[in-house]
C-alpha cells in the first residue's frame, strides 16, 4: 500500500535551474569547490562566529545552539529529554522538570524554537519550544543557556503548531495536530466518532514581560483538524494570529490518502485581541484540566513541579468575529508574515502555487462578508480570491516554509523538489532557485520572521543526506545546508550534520546574546537548602534510612573523600556544591554502579544525586569533568556496611574523620 | 585548601614558543586568519571528508564520529548511557545493553576509543570503549557504527586504562583507576585498611578473530595503585603490555597532595604472553565473580543480557616473570610505545622530562635482574637508568600523552603550560612547539599508535575553551584542534567543539570504513520474534493483561492506525517493523504520554516500545522521523476503555476493522 512515496525523487530542480551545483555521486563531490566559500565561512582559531543558530532537535527532543557560518555544534541544551551527560532528568532537581500529568515522562519531540520578541524584533531574552509528543511548552534563558521553564498543556494532542509566540511575546501558543476528545469530556468513545467526539484546542500561554514566566491564559475550542504550523501577524496586523490546517476532512484513519482528497484546506485566522478580551469580560468556561507546570529556580538551582487543574476555554463557534478560515491549496505546511505584516504566505505541500493573503484584503473581506459558507454552521469562510494577493506561479514541488530577507525577497523550501525558491515580495516573481540536498523541510534567516529581518544567510534543513557524508551504518545524520544570500543569486557555502532532526530553526546576530551572558553562578546567591559555601561546612547527616552528604567539590578534591557508616538500604542524598567562582570550571561527580546518571555541576550550584546502596562494599566515587592536572586524583571511597551493622557515619579528607 | 591550581595557568607557550599563534581575547580572533587553512579544512557540500576521528564522550557515555579535516559531527554513536533520540536504552530491544551486575545502569564515562589491529595496523572492523565508572568494554561494530557487546569486568573500580588492545587484537585490556577490595573477598573493612585489603585487577578480554565477540579470559591481581592508561607492544613487544600507574603512595583520601609525594611512580610491563600460558597450565584460581554480558544481535535487531558468574585470577606475586616495574616521573598519564615498538613513552603530568624507555634495554635489565628492589616482596622494580633509552628535555609543564606520525616524529600534549610539542623519536629532540588553547589533555593523528601511522594531522582536544567559542552560558563545550603535520612545522587549521569530553580519539583514512558499509538491514533476514514482513501479516493480540501489536510502518502510514480494546491496566508491547528496504528512511513511533522515549527504526527492523496506558481516552500515536511528504499524515490513534471494559480488540487501517 505505497501510495505516495515523495522521499526518493531527485532533486528535479538541479536540472530546471540551470545552476551550477547538481546532485553528486559519494566519493566525486559537488561542483562548488570555489576557495570563496571556503573563506566565508572559516572562522579562524580564536574567533567568533557572527550569528547563533538555535535548532530544535526534533526527536532528540532538546535544541541545539550553532554558530553561523562555521556551522559548529557549540551548545546541546537538554529540554524535553533525559540528558546522562550532565544529569538533565536524572539528579533531583532537575527530576521535576521532565513531570507530567502522564507522570515523568523522559522525552518528547521538539520542532520549532521561537525567539522572544519585543515590537516583532528578536531581542535575545528567552527562547521558546514546543513539546509535539506530550503537549508541551518550554523556555530556555539565553543568558544561561538552560530550561527554566516547562508548561504541560491539555487538551490537545500534538503540540505542533506550537511555540509561536506574539509580537511583544505577550502570548505564546500551542495547537493540536492531532484532535482528540478533550480531556475529562467524551468517556470511553470509538475512535469513528471522530467528527462527533474530537476536537481541537488552541492554547494562548501568557508571558509574563519581565520574567518571562507562563501561565496558561485560555483555550479556543476549534474544529478537529490537524493544524500544524502557525505565525502571528505584526504591525498592522498585531492582534492576528494565522494556523495552517490539513486534515480538514476530518478523517481518522489511513490519513495519507484520506486527509488529501480536498484541494484547498485552510488558513485560520484568529483574533486573539478579541479572545483576550472576552477572557477579561468572564465569557470563558472554566474546566477541570490537569497539566504540569515546571519551573527551575536559579537561585535554588532547583525546579518544582506544580499540576494545575484548571483551564478556561472559549467555543469559537458562539462567538463571531473570533475566527474565520482562508481556502489555501493543499494540506498546507508553513504559514509565515511578512516583515511588513501585510502578506500571509501559506506553503500547501501538495499545491503547485505558494498563495499570499492580503491581512488588508482579509478585513475587507471580513467587513463585506465575501464569505465561501461556514464550517460548523457559525465559523466563516472567506473567499479565496477575495483575500489572496497572488499566487507565486510554478515555485516548484512541495512547498513548505518561508522566511524573509532584509532587502524585499522571501525564500521558500520546496521539499518534493529539493530546492529553495528566492522571490520577490511585493510582485510575487521568482528571482532564484537552488538545489537542497535533500529533501529540504524549513529554513532559517536570521530574524527572518521578524519585523527586521538580518538576512544575509539562509540555514536550510534537509531531511534527507545520504551520500552527503561519510557514511555511518543505516542510521544517518540529518543536516543542514548554509546558503549566503547577500547577493542577487544565492550561493550554497557548506553542508553541515546537525543533531537529532532539526524541524526548524531561528537565528539571531550573536551580539544580541553574548551581552547577557551569565558565565558563572555567585555562590553567596545560592539558597539550595543542602548547599555548603565551604569546606568547613560539609558533613554526612543520618536521619532513620535517609543520609543526606553535604559535599563540596574544589580543583582538585571533593570534601569529603572518605565516608562510613552508609549501610545496605538506605537512601542517600548526596549534595555537591561547587565552589569555584570562575568560568568553565565544572566539576562532575558519578558513583560506581549507581542506577542513574552524573551531576555536572557549574561553579557555585548545588546538585544531587539519590543513590540506592543495594550491597556491602567499598564504592569509589569521582569527579567526571577533567578539571585540573590533578583530576585523576579527585576520588573518594564509600563504605557500605550491612544492613543491621552499627558502623557509626564517618567522614573526612585528609587524616581525621569526623564522627557525627 | 585550594592546593594545586593547575586549570587556569594562561597557555604560557604561548610566549614561549615565538610561535604566530598567541592567547586571543574574545573578539579579537587569533592571528591565524590564513585563508590557505580555510581551504584545507573546506569540504565542499557533496564531498566527503579524508578521515573518521572516533571521540569518547566522556561523561557523554558515548562515542563521536567525526569528518576531518571539517570537523563535522557525523554521528553520536550511544554506547554506555541512554540515548532518547534513538531509544537505545529505553527499547525493549536495547534495554539488556545496559544491564550490569548492579542493574539497570542509565550511565558511564566513556574514556578511549580503540580501533582493532590487525598485525599492528587499524583494520576498520570495531572500535572499543571503555565505561570508566561502572567498569565495562563495549565494541562497536563499524559497519553498522551500533554498539554490538557489552562486557562487565568484576573486581575493579574506575575502569580508566582500559580497552588498549594488542597487536592483533588478541585482547584487550581493562586495569582499575580506584583499586577496592577484590568482589566478594574483604567483608565490611574500613577505607583505611586500604593497604591491607584493596587490590588491583587487570582484566584480558578475549576478542573472537572472527566475529570479535568478548570473553573475560584472566585477571591478574597487582597492588592497589591507580592505573592510568596502557598500550601495548608490537612487533619486537608483541608479548607485553604496558601500564602507567599513579597512587604508588597507596593513598585512600585527599589524593591531590598524598598521591602526589613520590617522585617517581611506575609504568607497569606484563608480560601478557607468559600469563595466557600460565592460565593454559591450570594455574587459574577461579573465583566467583558476577558480571553481565550483553550482546546486541544483528538478525533479531535484540540484545540479550546473561550473568557470568566467574572470573580466573592470577596473583602476580606468585609467578615470577609474569610483572615488572619502571620508575618513572611522576604522577604518569599516558604510556604510547613508538611504531617500531621499541620506544616506550611515559608522559609524568608532575614531571619535568618525558622519559623513552627501551623495551631492548627493558629485556635487558630483566636479563641482567637491574633491580631497585621489589614491590610487596616480589615484583621486580627495573632501575630506571638501566631501561632508560633517554628523556626528552624540556619538553613543557604536564606532558600527558604521546602519539607518533608517519616520519619519525612524536607529537606530545603540554596539559599545564597548553602547548603540543613534536620532538623526533630518534634523538628525543624537540622540533617544534605549538600553543593549545587550552589544557590539552590526548591527542590523535591518524594511526598515530599503531605500527602504520598515516600522519597528517594531529587532533588534539582541549579540557577548557573560555573564550574561543560563542559563550552558551556556564556550560561550556569542550573542544577539539586540528593541526596539520604535513610540514616540518605544526599548524593550526582549526578550533571545533565536541560532544561531552573527549578523552581520547582514534582516527583511520576514511577509505578503511566506507567499503564495508551496512545501508539498511534485508527485511528477510529479520528474525525478531514480533517482525512483520507485510501489512497483511499485521494484528493485535491479547493474553491476559498483555496485549501485543505487531505493527508495520511505510511511506507514509503505520498499519494498523485506529487500535481499540486495550484497557486500562494492560501492558502493551508496540512492536514496529520498518519494511523500506532502502538507504536512508527511518521511521519513528511515540505515543503520547509515555513514560520512555520514541523508536527510532531502521529500514529491515523491528523495535518494540512498551506502554502502560493508564487512564481512559483516546491516545495519539505517530511517526517521528519526516519521512515523505506526507510524513505529517502518518499517525493514528488508541483507544483506552476502562480497566473493567468489555470493547474487544479492533484493529484497521481505511475502513474495515479487524476484531479479534
């Protein structure tokens, strides 16, 4: 039953080009061997790259930091899934960062990293990301470059058209792809009661403007289809907010064939002005809902996890002027703003056109009423040529995404074809087009969804590489490929693996970031309640099963190193706190045969690893993080007696042990 | 009590060397802006790199390969930790990998990558790795580039000098960084009886010339030093292996200063031959010992976990001949024996030379019993002058580890004063010097410890980067810096960061690994227990609380999609085949709110995932690798009654379920 099979077409548009680069053979390379790209994008020993590139991981389930036009790896920062390598998920304070209302779940799915925005520019704060598998949303702190944040969201499954966030970041969103029965609402229902039972929901979260704090403001409650990716507008078109829709056949089974038989699905157009208003005037429901809310305390260096129960919803049907719909060709992908907020580009995976709205022509066609029906007898649907700008004519197979330039121009990937489209805004020609290698999904222009885009270059993701690299077994990277767009005709610089699946992309000017760079944490500042501020301090305190060991860690010993009295079946606590005050000086910290991972432990923070002592024995510990020319002799010994033995808690460094 | 603070002394070669390249401020950029070094590293997209560099992740617990000379990331390969991305560890399949004789271990500290030798030269068939922290080897197999064995080694504690193989792969080695008492032997001691009670153990893992499966084959008991790194002869040393030993003082607490006293340590010779005939003589002592050994199979796509439960030892001290000792200064790291394996570097991180010992000379003194006395009565201590082939003078502060190129050259990294020094393996003089930045810990070139070095480039890999990269917060990469050796002189082409720490890294001409690729698994030869060959052979079946679904996935559905009749309470195994039987389409499974991570799954394989819904509705499931243009279409749905409920099993995909 392989009824469409686009992942192995060629890249067509290498011929229909006519560019320089075609599709290569492993071994024979590609045509591009000019020493010009080769110095665009060498970033010589001791210097910086110019632009941060934040991909998400996709099934990694975390985001990874770039730096562009090297294309190195410079930061994986775990979000959504257990990370061994610094103990993310695994010590006890980041534990509750990865709970749900599913109870702690170690991974999700990350698609599309949203930088915060004030009046529509980038401006470097906080960087947001959806959880798709278990409807989640998250933020990262770019001055530390950690997840301070994570909110469950409920009601909806597949939290794909998600993080998108407003123009003044006062809402970020999520929305499902895949509709379900709301929670707590349908019983025990066959899944043939999709159009009867399912329902989609969009979650507006309100940021708070200081500390970037969540909260689940509201829920619109929409028609069950799958929507997928979204965009709010700006300027002139502020208090929008536009979801692609496909599925908008409702089907529930064999999607492939049986969510493609429209010929137009839908753009969705809601004015979250308006709900917001009907919030504060108290026309919500408010419904039982029970979702996560995680949040990891900087001073503490600790997070909590709260579950909510409450959620408060609009039905869009009862409320006209809310949401109306956009015919827009087939199952549509990306939905993106122009810079300008007038032009609404929706990119129909299966259309041969890209169609541009017009957010002016959308209100005149909302105040004249030029409507094509309604779905579910109250929600309107515009006519098409009553809202469209123009078409881009023959961009190619498969569009799915586009972003926008500093200099008038939009870029749209073009998967089935295997190509980037370079075209002109204001009259809709195409300019360029090159070849991806393969299979390209979206791509990032820094600021290029912003009201100020940078432009420069284009990072298109591609998710397709054999005979790219070097090959690796059957399991492959998935990659990237940096193109400049400084001149009339693009130019493709370099390929480079990327980790996890990258399904989007934003990127930012580094001078935005690296101002607000924390580089150490102040250990004076740290109110972990088993945090030690010096040698002095630290002890091994039992109380019934439960040992907690306050421990330091210090180039180049842990204090202390030797410790007895730990008996078979306890439960023990181990506090590290490190006190170096300088930058990139971690510390690690592992126990022989512990059943979870190891702390990575920055300077001044605590962390804390639970360990289970299931047998007699002496047990090494050790810092993990080469940290000094004395590393390899910053170990220390447990003893673990048995369980009835009345070894007294012992502990030191150096030659006297305290007894407690 | 900050005792010795080696981490932040400024790369002092710098000055030293009067080389071009200095320490450079963030901003600035070093002065290397050569564009002929942007053109050496430049690999044009759709070319291939030259080399495959192998990284430990350290505290990653996983292996990094690498492209040289771009520095790509092409793969994280997951060895000792678990892996969301790809489910290792968290799949039914792979959960027996990480099974050890403390039980399910999340986590280890991956040092030293080792590529199997074949008469003394790099044969592209495995790579080895040691689990530093709960002490294990596991072999990757290169053709697949998937962990295919794990071994557990009873007895020890820091498995750091570990897993050096010999000259044909016969063994390799794995020798404790932590000596504790022997398993089973001590009962309940204090940590300062160490002296008294805590031993060394060397492990001799038998590796299958055919198939390269791993057997504990000996244990040699020795005294309980910390054992650092290892290598083992070739050629004329064929039969011998050698071990850097620190902790001579036998210190138990506060290493930094007590491990540190002696000015001279030791590098440990075994005469690995002698001891494999003394164990075919029956002079073994068996002795109870419980170690898990875990093997991937490649049909079955399945690990299995089986406890050993005994080990053979052999106490040096009783067979004369087997052990011998050379002092060397101090505190040594490294120990790299020179191609012609007549050299035997020892790199002292405390000590002022780097001392060349000569295996002749080392026959020699044990001819001639050279003694400077014995250790625990019996092991003879070589006089250092009388194995002494030379020492290289002056070489720089904290000489860690040595490598060797195709032309006579050894290559040295400086871990205090930052620097990598070339000196010629003949005469011991220095050649040439080059600023680290900073704190170089290994290195690697091309061969560089085998008999057959390809030279080229050295990589070296750096503990600290403050300001070489874009800052990511506290958290900073580690990094790795690619020189060219081509010349006479070292130059540095190439700062790039990696995954976790890299201990070490093993590097091999790309030509050795590509031919013997695996691109996808024959869908035939699959004999997984729960494989499906076709969508027709796809069901749902029920025993008791166990409901088992053998699924299909395809471009671009999962078959079946719609599931009912499973209830709350059931244990349900997914078990996914992926029939595509080409290079380079994977597909993903996840279910929402489940509490392990996603499948990721090769073409030809079937992985299981397993889910205890816990609560009544209807539960989205999809594939999360973008696997075609209609990749977003491929979900469907489960639907959870009641723990009591009596909806039967139903499975369909279109419109005609199936009931059970």
């Amino acid at each position: 039953m392989k009824i469409l099979n686009y992942k192995l077409i060629l890249p067509a548009a290498a011929f229909l080009a006519g560019s320089a680069l075609t599709g290569c053979k492993p071994g024979q390379g590609g045509a591009n061997t000019d020493a010009d790209a080769a110095k665009k994008v060498y970033v010589a020993p001791g210097k910086y790259d110019e632009v941060y590139t934040f991909m998400s991981g996709g099934f990694s389930g975390q985001v990874a930091a770039y730096g562009i036009p090297s294309g190195r790896l410079l930061k994986v920062i775990p979000v959504f899934s257990q990370n061994p390598e610094n103990g993310w998920g695994y010590s006890e304070e980041t534990k509750p960062m990865l709970n749900t209302s599913h109870g702690f779940v170690a991974w999700d799915d990350s698609h599309h990293p949203e930088l915060s925005k004030t009046n529509g520019e980038d401006d470097g704060r906080w960087l947001f990301i959806n959880g798709n598998n278990t409807p989640r949303i998250a933020r990262i702190n770019l001055s530390t470059f950690k997840t301070d944040e994570i909110l469950e969201l409920p009601n909806i499954g597949g939290n794909h058209a998600s993080p998108f966030c407003t123009e003044n970041t006062e809402y970020v969103v999520g929305n499902t792809r895949f509709s379900e029965p709301l929670d707590n609402a349908a019983g025990d229902v066959p899944i043939d009661s999709y159009k009867k039972n399912f329902k989609g929901a969009v979650s507006f979260v309100k940021v708070d403007k200081e500390s970037g704090a969540m909260k689940l403001a509201f829920q619109l409650i929409v028609p069950p289809f799958n929507y997928d990716l979204a965009h709010a507008g700006k300027g002139p078109s502020h208090d929008w907010m536009f979801f692609t829709c496909y599925n908008t056949e409702q089907a529930h089974t064999l999607l492939e064939v049986n969510a493609s038989q429209r010929d137009k699905d839908f753009v969705m157009a809601i004015n979250w002005k308006k709900a917001e208003e009907l919030i504060a005037q108290g026309k919500g429901t408010k419904t039982p809902a029970k979702y996560a809310h995680n949040v990891y305390n900087e001073k503490t260096h600790s997070a909590t996890s709260v579950m909510e129960n409450e959620t408060q919803t609009l039905d869009v049907t009862k409320f006209p002027g809310l949401v109306y719909y956009m015919p827009c060709p087939k199952s549509p992908h990306g939905v993106d703003v122009s810079p300008d907020g007038e032009s609404i580009v929706a990119s129909g995976k299966l259309a041969a056109v890209i169609p541009v709205f017009s957010y002016k022509k959308m209100l005149d066609a909302i105040d004249k009423k030029q409507y094509d029906g309604t779905i579910d007898g109250a929600l309107p649907v515009l006519k098409y040529e009553a809202v469209l700008r123009g078409e881009v004519k023959k961009p190619g197979l498969g569009p799915l995404h586009t972003e926008f330039d500093d200099k008038g121009f939009a870029y749209t990937t073009m998967f089935v074809s295997s190509e980037v489209v370079k075209w002109k805004v204001d009259n809709l020609e195409i300019i360029d087009r090159s070849p991806a290698f393969y299979s390209p999904g979206h791509l990032s222009i820094p600021g290029g969804d912003s009201k100020k885009p940078y432009g420069k270059y284009v990072i298109v993701m591609d998710k397709i590489t054999k005979d790219r690299y070097l090959p690796t077994g059957p399991e492959l990277c998935q990659a990237a490929q940096l193109f400049d767009i400084s001149g009339n005709k693009m130019k493709l610089l370099l390929d480079f693996p990327t980790i996890g699946e990258p399904h989007y992309a934003q990127s930012i000017p580094a001078e935005k970031i690296v101002k607000n760079q924390v580089k150490f944490f102040k250990l004076a500042e740290n109110t972990n309640p088993y945090a030690v501020k010096s040698e002095k301090e630290t002890k091994v305190v039992r109380n019934g099963k439960r040992v907690d060991v306050y421990m330091t860690a210090m180039r180049s010993h842990l204090a202390p190193d030797n410790i007895e009295g730990i008996k078979v079946g306890d439960e023990v606590y181990i506090h590290v706190t490190n006190l170096e005050q300088d930058w990139d000086v971690p510390h690690g910290f592992a126990i022989k045969g512990a059943n979870n991972a190891e702390l990575l432990i920055m300077p001044g923070e605590t962390t804390t690893l639970k360990w289970n002592p299931y047998q007699q024995g002496i047990v090494p510990f050790y810092c993990t993080d080469f940290c000094s020319a004395l590393h390899q002799e910053m170990q220390g010994y447990f003893r673990v007696s048995p369980a009835g033995s009345n070894v007294p808690i012992k502990f030191s460094i150096g030659v006297n042990p305290v007894t407690q």
